[in-house]
C-alpha cells in the first residue's frame, strides 16, 4: 500500500494528474520492484510516464535510450518544467559541446538527475560506458524499441547492440522496453535481442477511437491538399512526404496559399530543426511539411489532421504517423493519397539492397498496399495487422470504407476452394500465387508445380482479379488464413480454416473498390480548377480583349491566349494578384493590361450574385523556376538558345516550350540577336507581318499560309517568341 500512496501522491505532485490512465499504474508497480517490463501501447496513450514517474521514485538515474535529438529535446524541457530543476534531466548526445557534457557528468555524478536521456550511438562509446559503470542506474527505458527489428517501420542497427552495452555497464539492470508499434513478429525481436523473454508484458488496444482513416486516389493531390486544409480553419495538422524536395515544394505552395507551414526534414540543420518544432508547439505555424523524423515523441495533443502525400512504406510507420493526430482524444483526421506510382517508387528504392531485406521490405509494403486498395474496414485492418481482432461495427463509421457503398458477394463456394488448395498442396505459396492459379495466369511457379494442370487452374478467370484480392484478404483478416512472414509471406492454414473446411457455412464478403487512378500525371501538378465555363463571361471578356488589341494595333492573341480567359471564367479573377496565378499571366501581362479585366469580372460576379471558388483557386510554385532564372539570364548575356538547352540538358524544343511559357507570362526577352543567326531579315519580316494580321496564333495554320517548304515547326514557333516578347509584353 505504501507504494500505491507515493505512486498516486508523486503522480499529482509531479505531473498534476488525479489519475493513472489504462495500465500505467501496474507498468509503474512492475518497473519500481525492479522487473523487466515490456509495454505495447499506441501514440498518445501515457507511454513517457510509465518510465518517468518510477525513476523520480528510485534510488540513482535512469537511463532512456532514444533514437532521435529532437524527442529527447522535448522530454527533457517538459521534465525540467514540471520539476523545475534543470538538473532533473539531462540528455547525452552529439549536439553537446565538451563543457556541455562535463556539466552533464557532473549533475548525474552528484546525483541530482534522474534521467539521463542517450542515443545509442552515444551508448555505445567507450567513455560514457566507464562512466556509466560508476554511477547506479536505476533502470533502463529502451523508448520506441520497435527500432530494433528489421522488421519494425524504423530499424536501427545500433539498437541491436544494447543489451551487450548494458551488460557492460553492470549487472541485473532491469529494462523496460516501449513501443506505439509492433506486430507479433516485431514483439519476439525485441524480447530475443533484449534478452527479456521473461519480462511482464502490458500490451493496450491498438484502436485509436477518434481517428477518421481515409485513403483517396493521388490525383490533384496539392489541389486536394490545399482544399482540405483551408476547410480545417484554426487547426494544426502534419503533412508527411518520402522526399526532402518534396517536403519543401508542398511546404512553399500552402505558404503561397495563405496557410502557414514550414518544411522539417534531416537536410536542414540542427538548430532550424528545433527551431521549427518549438514553432509548431507554439503554435505560430499551423503545419509541418516533414518527413518521417517529425514527430517522435513531440507532444502536441492537439494536432487536428495527419496528412500522407506519399503512401508510407509500411502499416507501423503509417500507424505511427496518423496516431500524432488527436492524442488528447479529439477529432483527428487521417488522410493518405495512394498511387501505384507511389508503390514503383518504394520497390525501386529496393532494388539494390540485400536480398533478405529486400524479402522483408516487399513483404512490409504488399501490406500497405493491400490496405489502400481494400474496401475493407481500414479499422479492422490495421488492428489485425497488429494482432487484434476488431468487429468492424465498432468503427462507427470511424473510415471511408465504412461510410461509402459496399458490393458484397457470396464467398462460401470461392473461400471452400482455396482453403481446399492451400492444405492440399503443403502450405508453400503466397496469396500472389493462389491467385495466379484460380485466374488461370500462367508463369514460372506456376507451371513449376504444375498447377498450370491443377483441376483449379482458371476456373475462377471469369471472376477477374479483384475478386480473388478480395476473397483472399478477407480470408487473412477473417483468421481463416495466416501470413507466415518469417516465410515469404506464404499462406497457412488456421484452426478457424481447417473447421470451414469441416464445417462450411454461408459467408459474403466486400469486393475492393480499385482506387481510380486515370489522369496520374496531375497528380504531380499544382492544378487549376475545372469548372464548368461561364460562357457568357468569356464572350464578354473576348470583346474587352478585341476592343483593347484593337486601339493597341496588335492581334488579340498577345493581350492574352484563349486558355487564360477559359480560366478567368472558372476562377472569377477580382484582383490583380488573383489574376497573376491565372496560366499564362505572369506579372508583366497582368499589369499591362490586366486592370480592365478584372473590373469587367469584378463588376460581373457582383452584378449575377456569384459565388466564386476561392477555394479552388490554388497558387502553385513553378517547379522549373530555377531552370526559368537560368534561362533568362543566359538569354540577357545572348547565349545561343541551342548552347543553353544543351547545357541543362534538355531537348532544343523543350527550351523553345520554357522561353515561350516565359514569353506568354509576361515577361520580355531579347531573342533577337539568335533569330537573326537562324532567319535572314527578309523571313523574318514576312513572319512578322502574317502575325501582326492574324486572328490565331496557330503555327500550323502559319505554316500552311507561309508554305511549309520555307519554313521549319521551329522557324516559325521562334518567330512567334519574338513577336510576343516585343508586341505584347
């Protein structure tokens, strides 16, 4: 009883909670009378405590082992807020200079700190081992142990040799091991390497109640990114990407955008790094553009949205990254954008590691991808990824899957089938191979085992491939088939199977829904909306432009091109600054002959009561920017327009595409002294003159006039630049 009493009063005194939530209080019991302790809880659940409070309790320091600065950071300034010493807690690793780490040593020595937090690289070196063996350590916390296992999200190597460096330090040192993620696999790794075959596990629900999971086809993805975002007004969220140049792109369009975000990825330095998680805590950046290394341990319990641009490379760090949104219980909205893109990009990524982990890195991923492209309750199958049984009326319409229309279908015959197959045949084949056979789809290990001739061979073709993906993952999350994934990933029989095949009996299953991936290539792209054409607005703002080429002796085509009205009639354009991200209208056009158009529109949305798309309208950054500053300046020292796009290595006519996209923007170049190089003067003033008479600025409709024999597609297109850059801009 008298450990109850000191554990609730240093509970109040200490943290200022009433009290203990889920099994915090028996992890704390077992750690305090020195048992090694082994606890599986999810994000936002109470991890930290259950190491924190027993060491404030104990005799000498504990020593945390975690993988990152910035979560170490992060613990420490709360410790040292709540105990209001600084010397409470310490960490130990490379961003400390040596009079840092002699400070440390000094306060651990003096025994005035608790908690010493260390990466296990710093570990690992021999002189904080010698000086760790003259001090008592309480415990050891080894804090997000799923790093251990090459098949956790987050393997790292140094992880593995912990247990010996403990050993090292002294004898019978209890350890207590956490983790937010571990799957069974992962869970016998941690309790081999860290010798705890023994140790007391707590292991929580894996359910995060107040999380939405969605996933949506990667199209339009910032467009969709940017939307999403601005109709959570007020809220913080995080938006993970696979890519450091990625992060930075998004990061730049939603400032464009008027949403405050700043980028977070291991290419920025250490101080930027933390500069910008303190930002986000406080709350003066509503998002975090990052990639996996945001986010460990930083308690933010109000994070309102989790965002994946990328599809992640496995169900742990997907389960990781989502569970950062609503920790304090409140709404947390999960978002991912899938592709097969996506998945190439992940496999290439693979390609050149060794064979094992290759093995283990397909299986990890064939997961995410069964995940994102089921129709499943997404609830149900992360929990049983994770080794828990979920009825999926308990989503409470908690994901997409369970909100949206279900095609079901009756399984019984189908399920009866590769049940049969799988124990007849030995239990030696993965689900891609069964799958294979029952669609007739002949390869290599398929006619190897002869299954090519097996009485099921293509008897479910008509069915089609989805069918079976379907039948086959129900099966698994069912618990009529399991995965070995020590093994391929091959498919095993089940107490639960082998009755069905004693005992069938009528079951349906939900048919996937294909995720619609058509018009892939925009899903790269900033985007521009589609809307309907307000076609009586154009006609009016192609008078205004006839009425203004007109006193200005120019085509209508140099005011502006016919697409940049189309999309003046879909935005509704009331302001310059909107008019300028309107395509084809850089600065220059919108200045020079912008401010009539945008009084027409103006003038036209108050006059119909229109309710303009604001929303739709997202800015985007030019991804080429850089090459366009190139371009520019190479043209201003009059390089050769051949010379320059050999230099960046691109094709002359995708340079002649750039300088004409720059052109059409508005801003002026000097090419002429390279036109006069490729056409003599007297072409040239032909070319010029069918122009400055033309209603189109078709090429093909010029080279029909002026005779294709004289000219060439790019003769006359350089011709086009030109009479653009001086004419209109």
């Amino acid at each position: 009883m008298e450990i109850e009493k000191s554990l609730f009063d240093n509970l109040q005194d200490f943290f200022g909670f009433d009290t203990f939530k889920g099994d915090q209080e028996a992890i704390i019991t077992n750690v305090l009378q020195r048992k090694d302790t082994f606890v599986i809880m999810p994000t936002g659940g109470g991890k930290s405590i259950c190491y924190q409070l027993p060491a404030l309790m104990s005799e000498g320091t504990a020593i945390v082992i975690s993988p990152l600065i910035a979560l170490m950071k992060n613990q420490v300034d709360q410790l040292r807020a709540f105990g209001g010493e600084d010397s409470i807690a310490h960490f130990l690793n490379s961003s400390l200079n040596k009079g840092d780490i002699m400070r440390v040593k000094q306060d651990v020595t003096a025994g005035k700190t608790k908690l010493l937090y260390v990466a296990p690289e710093s570990l690992s070196k021999l002189e904080n081992v010698e000086f760790l063996k003259q001090i008592t350590v309480s415990f050891v916390a080894v804090d997000e142990a799923h790093c251990i296992s090459e098949w956790g999200h987050d393997f790292r190597p140094e992880y593995r040799k912990i247990r010996q460096v403990i050993n090292g330090i002294g004898e019978k040192i209890p350890i207590i091991a956490l983790t937010a993620t571990a799957t069974p696999k992962v869970q016998s790794d941690i309790r081999k390497n860290l010798q705890m075959n023994d140790a007391m596990l707590f292991k929580s629900s894996f359910n995060r109640g107040n999380l939405f999971y969605e996933v949506r086809p990667k199209k339009n993805v910032v467009k969709e990114i940017v939307r999403f975002i601005k109709g959570q007004s007020g809220k913080t969220g995080i938006i993970y990407c696979l890519s450091r140049k990625k992060v930075e792109e998004i990061s730049e369009v939603l400032n464009i955008n008027g949403i405050k975000a700043l980028p977070y990825h291991a290419g920025l330095d250490a101080k930027t790094r933390a500069d910008t998680q303190d930002k986000f805590l406080m709350e003066d950046v509503e998002v975090i553009v990052a990639t996996i290394a945001f986010g460990m341990g930083i308690d933010k319990p109000d994070v309102r949205f989790v965002i994946h641009h990328d599809i992640p490379k496995s169900m742990e760090g997907y389960y990781q990254e989502t569970g950062r949104a609503g920790r304090d219980g409140g709404e947390g909205l999960c978002l991912a954008f899938y592709s097969e893109k996506d998945v190439e990009k992940l496999t290439k990524f693979m390609k050149d590691k060794p064979v094992a982990e290759r093995e283990i890195g397909t299986q990890i991923l064939k997961e995410v991808i069964d995940y994102s492209e089921s129709a499943v309750c997404r609830r149900k199958q992360i929990l049983h990824y994770f080794g828990e049984n979920f009825d999926e009326t308990g989503c409470s319409n908690m994901c997409d899957n369970c909100r949206a229309q279900k095609t079901y279908f009756e399984a019984e015959q189908s399920l009866f089938e590769v049940l049969s197959f799988i124990k007849e045949q030995g239990e030696n084949f993965d689900d891609l191979h069964v799958i294979n056979v029952m669609v007739g789809q002949n390869n290599q290990p398929v006619s190897a085992y002869k299954h090519d001739e097996h009485p099921l061979f293509g008897k479910g073709k008509d069915k089609g491939v989805v069918y079976w993906e379907s039948l086959v993952r129900q099966a698994v999350l069912n618990n009529f088939l399991a995965k070995d994934i020590d093994h391929y990933g091959l498919l095993k029989m089940t107490d639960i199977g082998r009755h069905y095949l004693e005992n069938p009996y009528a079951l349906k299953f939900v048919m996937n829904r294909p995720l619609d991936f058509s018009d892939d290539s925009s899903s790269e792209d900033a985007g521009h909306s589609t809307g309907a054409l307000d076609t009586e607005l154009l006609k009016m703002l192609k008078d205004l432009r006839k009425k203004i080429a007109k006193s200005k002796s120019l085509p209508p085509f140099v005011i502006f091109q016919d697409p940049s009205l189309d999309e003046m009639c879909t935005h509704y354009p009331v302001s310059l600054d909107e008019l300028k991200q309107i395509q084809g209208v850089g600065n220059g056009k919108a200045v020079k002959f912008g401010a009539q158009f945008v009084e027409l529109i103006k003038a036209y949305v108050e006059e119909n009561d229109i309710d303009r798309p604001v929303d739709l309208v997202i800015k985007g950054t030019a991804n080429k920017s850089a090459l366009k500053v190139a371009i520019i300046q190479n043209i201003d020292r009059k390089i050769g327009l051949d010379d320059i796009a050999a230099a960046k290595g691109i094709s002359y006519e995708e340079l002649l595409k750039e300088v004409e996209t720059i052109v059409n923007a508005g801003t002026k170049l000097n090419i002429g002294y390279f036109v006069d190089e490729m056409i003599d003067q007297d072409r040239q003033d032909e070319v010029y003159d069918y122009f400055k008479q033309a209603d189109s600025d078709s090429i093909d409709e010029a080279l029909k006039d002026l005779g294709g024999d004289d000219y060439s597609y790019e003769d006359i297109q350089l011709m086009r630049i030109k009479f653009m850059s001086e004419l209109g801009n």
